[in-house]
C-alpha cells in the first residue's frame, strides 16, 4: 500500500480512507479491502462496529460476526445482524456456529 496518496492511478487500486477520517483528501492506494471493510464504488469504507465483514455500512449487512455475538438473521439473507444477546422469542445457539433460533 501506498499512503498518504492524494490519487492513486491503477485502475485495480482501491482508496482507503484514514479511520480518523480528519483528512479524508489524503488516503493510502490498496488492491484489495481489508476483510473489516467494505467497497463503496473505489472507496474502501469501514464496516458497522458490530460487524467483522460486511456487505455495507449498515448493522443488518453483516456477513461474518465477531466472536461473542449471535447471528441474527429472521429473513434467511446472505446479510444479517451480529447480536450480543437474542431478541425476545429466540434461543441461543451456541454450535456449530453462534445464532439466533
């Protein structure tokens, strides 16, 4: 990667912005996304705080969660959301991988 970028000129390069966000004219020229991140047209953008990988910026875009949270997804979408605990009505289940039943 390349850092403190103001453009970067290969057209397989993605842009990550500083997770400061304080100057987000100056940017580092990467290849691929970090897996906690998600692409946004060429802008490499962090995912939401509950998620580890995601498909976006929002908590139900999730696709991977972070140890200690349950996999909530109602809808059977390849998005969900990362719970630390189950909604009223759901069971926790801890195996083969954490989820709300």
């Amino acid at each position: 990667a390349t850092d403190n970028c103001t453009a970067c000129w290969t057209q397989d390069i993605r842009y990550k912005l500083p997770s400061d966000r304080a100057t987000p004219s100056v940017f580092a020229c990467i290849t691929d996304c970090p897996t906690d991140d998600y692409l946004d047209g060429d802008v490499c953008k962090d995912c939401n705080e509950t998620c580890s990988q995601c498909n976006g910026p929002s908590e139900t875009e999730c696709t991977i969660c972070p140890g200690g949270r349950y996999i909530y997804n109602p809808n059977n979408l390849p998005q969900f959301e990362c719970k630390t605990d189950c909604p009223t009505g759901w069971c926790k289940v801890e195996t083969p991988t954490k989820h709300c039943e």
